[in-house]
C-alpha cells in the first residue's frame, strides 16, 4: 500500500475533518476568522487527524463525529503551536506563503493561536473523556516544555545529541503520538494495544523532525515552501550541524563556533556549511537515524492484536511516505508540501 492508497480509503472521512476545521473556528471577531481560514488555507496534508482516523480504525472504531471532532482539535493544536513558533522564530514563509505574524503582525498570531488552543479544549471538553483530555493537556504541556527547552539553548553549539532528540521527542513527537492514541482511546483501545500505538507515534514523530532537520540543509526554498538553512540562521543546532561539528577537525570546529553566534548568516556561509555536512556526511546520518525510527516504529504495531489489523498497512504507509518524500525526492527538485 502507498501513501495515495491511504488518502483515497480515507478520502470522505478526511473531507469531514476538513468541514469540521473549517466550521469550528467561527468567531463574532472578525479577525479570528480571517486569519484562520488563511491558516487552515496554507496546505498540509492533515497528518495528524489523519493519525487520530487511523488509530481509531485500527482499533475497531470506524470515523464518526466524535472521531471527526478529536481529529479537529489535534489540528487545531498543531496550527497554534505553528503560529507561536513563528513568532518565536521570526520566521516570515511557511508553506511558500507568508507566515501569519508577517502579514498581520506577532501579536495577532499570537492571540488567534491562543483561540486555536481554547476552541481544540472546548471541542474535548464536550465529551469531557478524563483520560482523552490528561493524554491531551499532556502533550501540550510537553510540546510547549519542548519550545521552552529549545529556546534556552539556542545558539550553543555544545548541546548533546540526547538534548537534541529530546527537544525533537517533546516539540513534535508528543502531539504526533497523541494523535494516534487519541484514535485508540475512543475506540476503547486495551493496554497492550494503547502501548503499541503510543509507541509507533513517538517513534513516527521522531522520523519525521528529523527528516524535516536534514531537508532544511538539503533542498531549495522550491523544495522546501520556505527558505532553507532556517534553523542554521536563527541559531538552532539541530542533528545535521551538531554532528558536522563533534566530527570537524578543530579549523571547522572554530568556524562553526563563529557561525552559530553570527546572526547575520548570509547565502555563502550557508552553502560553505552545507558543503561540509557532505563530506562529513552529517545530512546521510540523520537520514539514517530517521530510517531506524521509522522501522521501529512500524516493528511496534507488530507487537499488538487489534481488531482491524489491516490498518497496520496504513499507518506503515503513512510512515513510509514521509521518509521517501524526503529522502527519495531532495535530489528530484519535487516541492514537498508541509504537513
């Protein structure tokens, strides 16, 4: 099965999600609206709602309104977490479109963030499921505990490769795993089958950063929607430069240092250092790391009896289809659209 294969089994149940994204963000203020529609505009595959189907299928629960609702908030999460980000990180593209705090400006994304976040807590809160909001409130709380973490160690070059995987376990990981578990809660999921779920979406959530990691050194704005190097510019030592760097003779290892604390970065300095994460061969390593999650994230749903064990094919597909539309397509010049 491949990913296409997914899109059309779930094509009307995604259409629902879609509605509901779409109808749940109403608001008397009119800018609420208008920015979010904007936002909810900007493309994306539906990644994560797409997990909360698939976790509820694969455990015995076929997409209904309460499966529809749950896929609404986890998207309505993932888009503030977005907007904050943006300010945080100044970041002007996303998408190949200007990102919300360029066009209206940081205090308005801030706030329509902030009402992402009410609207996805009221949307749960009517089924007022205990252990759907404590899996929720969670990873939010570790979402933004992972923000905070990165922010403080932002432009130091000698944080470890664990720090580095736990910023990408809390700031992508949790919400992407949620995702899934929230599909297995409201099918009444069993432990054992909970565990497995919970398991795949951490390690499925790690892949996928890190193959965003590798690309942001390794593909043009085509490619990317956005600028590359963005990370390398606002000073976040992601897997690529700090593995460059623990493996640089001590001459990189000083122009590196330079790099990191220079806040003016410019196009050759990106293009020296991306030079030298190939022939240090950094970008193949965390590819690498990538393949070894993603295979251990699908040996996860193995390790489990769920009532609708042909939606392991799905979930492997949708696995799949993120290592290859980055691994297979960076040197094919293919856009890859955000998810």
């Amino acid at each position: 099965m491949e990913f296409r294969d997914v899109i059309q089994d779930l094509k009307s149940d995604l259409a629902r999600v879609e509605k509901a994204i779409n109808q749940n963000y109403k608001s008397d203020v009119p800018l609420i609206p208008g920015i979010s529609s904007y936002l909810m505009s900007c493309g994306g595959k539906r990644i994560r709602p797409m997990l909360v189907l698939l976790g509820a299928k694969l455990c015995g629960r076929e997409t209904d309104d309460a499966v529809v609702k749950h896929g609404c908030a986890i998207e309505y999460l993932h888009a503030a977490s977005l907007l904050h980000d943006d300010v945080v990180d100044e970041t002007t593209v996303r998408r190949g479109k200007e990102t919300v705090n360029a066009k209206w400006g940081s205090d308005a994304s801030i706030l329509v963030g902030d009402f992402l976040i009410s609207r996805s807590i009221l949307i749960l809160a009517e089924d007022c499921e205990r252990k759907i909001i404590q899996a929720v409130t969670e990873a939010t709380k570790v979402l933004v505990e992972g923000g905070i973490y990165e922010y403080t160690e932002a432009r130091n070059i000698n944080v470890t490769e664990k720090h580095i995987l736990d910023v990408i376990y809390r700031k992508t990981s949790s919400l992407i795993s949620v995702s899934v578990r929230l599909g297995g809660l409201l099918a009444n999921a069993t432990e054992q089958q909970e565990t497995a779920i919970i398991s795949f979406g951490d390690d499925f959530g790690m892949a996928f950063q890190l193959m965003d990691d590798a690309l942001d050194y390794d593909a043009d704005e085509t490619v990317l929607g956005k600028p590359p190097g963005t990370d390398f510019k606002e000073g976040h030592v992601t897997l690529p430069l700090h593995h460059l760097y623990n493996n640089a003779d001590r001459p990189l290892k000083k122009e590196i240092e330079a790099f990191i604390k220079n806040e003016n970065i410019t196009e050759k300095d990106l293009q020296y250092i991306v030079g030298q994460m190939h022939k240090y061969k950094s970008i193949d390593y965390t590819l690498n790391l990538a393949r070894f999650y993603i295979d251990r994230a699908k040996s996860h749903l193995r390790k489990a009896d769920f009532p609708a064990p042909r939606y392991i094919e799905h979930l492997d597909a949708v696995a799949e289809y993120i290592y290859s539309r980055h691994a297979g397509q960076r040197d094919a010049g293919v856009k890859v659209q955000s998810l």
